[in-house]
C-alpha cells in the first residue's frame, strides 16, 4: 500500500486516495480482473494509471473518447510519464513508430481507440511488448444493453487470448445491474469482481421544473446560485444564442461545442477552468474529462435521451463536495420531441442500405475494397449530395456501425497543413528533376497562394475532386513530398472520420442481426421512458428515482430535491408518509374506498393522513370516482 501511495504523492501531489480508489488498485494488481463502478469524478483515471506505474511494463488503455485520450497523454507527460495514443486519423508511419516506441523504450501508457484493437498489427506488435494491464475505459460501451455501445469493445476478448496472463481493468461511472453482470461476461472475467462506490451524491440536489420561458429561468439560475456553472443545450446554434443572451443580462456566460477549431475551444475551456463564476452554455461535447472541482450547478436545457446521460453530466456539479444542483428544465413538447427523435433512431433496412450504398459511391469504394481504410467524412455534405436525412443518416450509420461494418469515429483536434520547406528556385529545379511530382506541385501552388510563407489549411478531398483522383493518392503524395523534404505535412485530426472495419460488401449482401437490433430498440425505448418518468414524477424524491435506476435499494429520500421539499411542506415526516402511502395503496390499490373507510383501516393518525391524501390528490397518484371514492391512479 505504500508503494501506491508514494506513486500518488510523487506524480500527483496528493497524500491519501479518494474512496475506493486504492481497493480497486490493489485488486488489479494482485491479478483479480476488476470491475470499478465510481460516479462521474471519482477519480478513475487514477486508479489504472497507479495501477501501471507499480509495476514493470506498459498498460494499455482502451478508451473511445479521442479528446480525452489525448488529454490524459499530454497529462502524464507533463509529469514526465511516458505515454502514446493511437487512434483513426493517424498514418501508418505515425503508428508504427508509436508501437516500435512501445516495444523498445520506456512508454508506460499506450491509449488506443477500440477499432484499432481488431488490425492485425496490433495484435502482432502486442506481442512483443511487456504488457502489466489492461486497462477498459467506458466499459459498459462492451455491453449491448449499455446505453452507448459499441461493437469494436468485443474484440477486447481477442486481445485476452494474445494476453491471458494480463488482468483487466474495467471502468464506469454509469451501469445498471443487468450491464454490469454483462461487461464482465463479455470481457472473460476469471470470477466476477465488482468494487463499486455509491452513486448517491448527497451534497447534490435534483431539481426538475416544468417551464416554458428556459432563458427567464436560466436567467434567475445564475443570479441567484452563486459559482462556475454549465448549461447543457442540445444544439450548436443555441449555445451561442443562449450565452450572448445572458451576456446581455450581465452573467459571466461563454458558448462551446465541437464544431469550434481545437484552439478556440482550448482558449475557452481555460477560460473557464480559472475563473470562479464562468457559465458556459455547452452541447454534450463539453466536460468530458474535465476536474473542475467548484462547479455550483449545471443544468439541462432539453432532456437527454437516457438517466445514464443525465447522471453523468449532471455529476460534473459539486465534486468538492459542497453543496451544488443538478437542474433539468422540460415541458410537454420537450417530450414529444424526445418522442419524435426516438422513431428516427432506428431507421427501416432499406433506408440504412441506401446510406451504406451511397459512403461508397460517396468514396468512390469498389465491392472487395476498403477494408480498415480511414476517410474524412462531412456529414452535411454527404447528405447534401445524396438527398438524405441528417438524422436519419447519422442513426443509419450507428446501425451500422453497431453491425461491425463501419465506426464512426469522433472530431481530432486540427485540420491538415502543408507549407513549402524549399525556396522557389529550389523547388524549380527539383520540379525539373523529379517530373512525376510537377503537376501535383503546380496543383498546390494554384490551389494556396500563401503555401511559401506559411502553414495553410488543405483539403486531400477536395484537391482529389480537382483532379478527379482519389483522397488515398492526394495523401500519399503529400506524404512522399514530406519524405524527400519539400513540404511540412500536418495530416488532419479534426474531422469526424469514417473507418471500413470490413471490405465494401455488395449492398444486398448486408446481414443485420435483426433479433439485437428489435432488443436494442426495445433497451432505448425503455430508457426513454425511464427519462421520462423521472422528469413528470412528483411523488418520489430525484435521488432515490437515480438510485434505484442503477440497482441502489433501501436509501433514504434526500430531502433536498424538488419533490422533496414539496412532501416537506406537509408536515409529515418520511416514515409516516412511506407507512401512509403504503396503507393506501392496499386498502385502493385494486379497489375505490370513501376517505371514512380508508380511516378506519389504517392505525396512523387522522390529521397525517388527511394531509398525504390531499397531497397524493394534487400530484394526480390518486383521484376520486364520481361516487366521492378515491382510488389510486394506475
């Protein structure tokens, strides 16, 4: 234990762990395969990276999150930790030399996104290296019933048969019993293992408001909780809307989202790390692996598709511990929306052979071909040319990534830069010298005018339409111009990108597993509903309706929560209201009874019941028939 101890002190400056942390440490490293269930802000990372550091070798990380990726590896570096990261995007040298680094030097860390993790020559390379972890991020994405998963994790069984000494570590902060028994059976787990911290948040309080005027309510929000803070919109465009808004009204406010260049959203995420009363209005695509430790709220403008969504999120409020609000604003055409949305997720066959169709014709990919090549892919643009349906399409493409023919992989962090190494009379002569590269040449000196003096953004895709090639060749010569020193060549990590994990099939030889699709279709709905509960129930305290969801029993009501200080109001303490509702629903649960014959059989006192009657009454969980009888709403 003190070896871990002395790891945290030296690299992180803290002198003891957070709860749980070093129980899931010395688990893994005494061999067990591990489970670690800790809510958001708890310190994961920690435990894994300790974890490797204690012993000889290298972990390997598995995580799905590019940006967080990238942010834990500058991390360790900058604490002299040696640590890589391989992901889509990057070219076959770049890939090579971090697995020749892996093997031969002293890397500690090596992060890799799940699709990698099927190529031969990680499997070949893995081989070779001294590996002393195996470490899963977003584990529940292995499980089909998670609410985010992905198809590339099951191939982290394959990797145990090249590794079968090796013990995992899985992680997450979001899990139901059902997909926490499931991640451990499909990671091959010896014997199951699960170290989990609870998820109730006691210094967080749960308000949920029905509202029709959002801004009006934000507006009151951030005057009156005092402290940095996050509101959660679901479109681009709102986030810059919304936080111009509150400028106007005096709040501390900026907007971030995905589609911001990497410098931009770095300025504004710094921005708002330092100061102590920052709001920032933000899609899905912000807090991510973010340790702001003093934020006082955060809130949902629109509802999120699942409680695991809401309980991740929201759980970036409050972790100093101090008191903070986790707010959700909906109202009845938030609902239908949600509604709406749920029917596109899961587009008829034809629809989704037609998009498989048409990222061929849009890559110009011949039956046979593709197989683990990596394209840039503009979703607007595809659409566009194709008449399609933004929503339909991105939902018709997780379908099929689902299916293990393609991934969707996420934003990088810059687009691709090219700028001349040589003088022109330099560049002249090896013009003459070296005729297969003059027309290419030409081409970039015609296409970016600025492109001696400086670094300018290209487009491989769009100099291959010029001249009706293909992206593939655009990028090889640029990289073979690299080679030989005529240009400087940053390829791009910014654009979402699509990888062909299988070879262009036939479009009518596509197979769906049609019974998993029906039963994930079946999982997300039940989500949805579980989402929609929780935001039209006024009878039962947010936090236990949280608990309860990801499989907590017999906790106690928060008495903080919207609900809450509603049944406060009435005067009666919880276990008589629990001991009240109880006798209520079995003397009208299955029959109408008149409020003399609820009286006489029930022990509690008249006064009390009275009051959990009238309040029951006001939320619509029971009602009277027209022969002045109550009965309880089913």
């Amino acid at each position: 234990m003190k070896q871990f101890e002395t790891i945290l002190k030296k690299y992180w400056g803290y002198s003891k762990f957070r709860p749980l942390q070093l129980e899931i440490i010395q688990s893994v490293t005494s061999g067990k395969d591990t489970l670690g269930l800790m809510p958001t802000g708890g310190g994961k990372s920690i435990t894994f990276q300790v974890a490797g550091l204690s012993k000889e070798g290298i972990c390997i990380v598995v995580t799905p999150l590019i940006a967080l990726m990238k942010d834990q590896v500058d991390a360790l570096r900058n604490k002299n930790i040696k640590a890589l990261a391989i992901y889509s995007g990057m070219n076959y040298r770049e890939i090579d030399i971090a697995y020749d680094n892996c093997m031969f030097g002293d890397v500690k860390f090596l992060y890799i996104s799940p699709e990698r993790l099927k190529t031969d020559m990680f499997r070949e390379k893995i081989r070779n290296m001294n590996v002393n972890l195996l470490a899963i991020d977003e584990a529940h994405c292995i499980s089909q019933w998670g609410y985010d998963f992905r198809p590339s994790y099951m191939e982290i069984i394959a990797v145990r048969e090249v590794l079968p000494q090796v013990p995992i570590l899985a992680l997450t902060a979001t899990a139901t019993p059902d997909v926490v028994s499931d991640i451990q059976n499909k990671l091959g787990f010896k014997v199951h293992n699960v170290l989990q911290k609870s998820f109730e948040r006691k210094n967080l309080t749960y308000i949920v408001k029905q509202k029709e005027d959002k801004l009006g309510y934000i507006l009151n929000i951030c005057k009156k909780i005092k402290g940095a803070g996050i509101v959660y919109v679901k479109t681009r465009k709102q986030t810059k809307e919304i936080a111009l808004a509150l400028r106007e009204m005096g709040i501390y406010a900026d907007f971030y989202h995905a589609g911001l260049d990497a410098n931009t959203r770095t300025v504004k995420q710094d921005a708002w790390m330092k100061a102590p009363n920052m709001v920032m209005i933000s899609t899905n695509a912000f807090g991510m692996g973010i340790d702001k430790p003093n934020v006082r709220f955060v809130l949902h403008l629109d509802m999120p598709e699942s409680l695991e969504a809401y309980f991740q999120e929201a759980g970036r409020a409050g972790r100093d511990e101090l008191e903070a609000f986790a707010v959700l604003l909906y109202n009845k055409k938030d609902i239908a929306n949600i509604k709406a949305n749920f029917t596109k997720k899961f587009p008829d066959y034809k629809y989704i052979k037609q998009v498989y169709e048409a990222l061929a014709n849009y890559y110009q990919i011949e039956v046979g071909a593709a197989k683990g090549n990596v394209y840039d892919f503009f979703i607007d643009d595809f659409c566009k040319k194709f008449k399609l349906e933004i929503v339909k399409t991105y939902n018709s493409i997780k379908i099929l990534e689902d299916e293990g023919y393609i991934v969707l992989s996420e934003a990088a962090e810059t687009k691709s830069r090219v700028k001349f190494k040589l003088e022109r009379d330099h560049l002249y002569k090896f013009q003459v010298e070296n005729r297969q590269f003059d027309a290419f040449i030409k081409l970039l000196l015609r296409t970016y005018p600025g492109i001696f003096t400086e670094y300018c953004i290209v487009s491989e895709e769009q100099l291959a339409k010029k001249v009706q090639s293909e992206t593939e060749l655009v990028v090889k010569y640029l990289i073979a111009l690299a080679k030989l020193g005529i240009i400087s060549y940053y390829k791009a990590k910014q654009n979402p990108l699509i990888v062909y994990t299988e070879e262009r099939l036939p479009t009518e030889s596509l197979l769906f597993s049609y019974k998993d699709i029906e039963l994930r279709k079946q999982r997300n709905e039940d989500r949805l509903q579980a989402m929609i509960r929780y935001v039209t129930t006024e009878t039962k305290c947010r936090s236990l309706q949280l608990l309860e969801y990801f499989g907590e029993t017999n906790k106690m009501r928060c008495g903080n929560c919207d609900v809450c200080r509603k049944r406060n109001e009435i005067g009666v303490n919880t276990l008589t209201f629990d001991y009240i509702v109880d006798d209520l629903k079995r003397i009208i649960g299955s029959q109408s009874a008149s409020i003399q014959e609820i009286l006489s059989q029930t022990s509690q006192n008249e006064t009390d019941v009275i009051s959990v009657i009238n309040y029951l009454l006001d939320h619509k969980k029971i009602a009277y028939t027209g022969a002045a009888r109550l009965v309880w709403n089913t």
